[in-house]
C-alpha cells in the first residue's frame, strides 16, 4: 500500500464517499474545477490520483478503516466535557 502524507489523507477524507472508484471520480471531479492558481492543490491531487489508482479495493479498505476511528471512540462524559480544573 502506498504511504500518503497528512495533507494527502486529509483530501482523501474530505472527498471520499466510501469506495475507491467513487474516491477517484470525486476527485478527478474536483480537479476539473480548480482555477488556475491553484497549482500547489492540483499536484497534490494528482498524486493522491497516482497513488490510489495503483491500489486493490482491499488496500483501499484497510486504509479506509485506518482512517475512521471506531464507532465511539470519542464518546465522553459530561464530567470529562465539563472539566474546569476546579
């Protein structure tokens, strides 16, 4: 599997539906609409573009999973949201 840096995890989380084709179209769909002063994210997106497409729906499944954290792994109680440090 391709190791992507931080910026090119957070595109992917911004823009994935949750498969790998509908990642690339959405993608490729965004890149038709960037202005042309937007150099720096049209080559992190092809990049993202050329990893992705070198990738098994199954390494795109681990790296899915990696991502989402379980299903409440952020849950909190209210004493621990309401801590003042009293």
């Amino acid at each position: 599997m391709s190791d992507f840096s931080r910026e090119e995890l957070n595109l992917i989380c911004l823009y994935d539906p949750g498969n790998l084709s509908g990642l690339l179209y959405e993608l490729r769909d965004m890149e038709k609409v960037l202005m042309p002063d937007e150099k720096e994210l049209r080559s992190l997106t092809a990049g993202v573009i050329r990893k992705l497409e070198k990738m098994t729906p199954e390494e795109y499944s681990r790296l899915s999973d990696m991502m989402i954290p379980p299903f409440g792994a952020f849950h909190f109680d209210e004493n621990t949201l309401c801590e003042t440090g009293e």
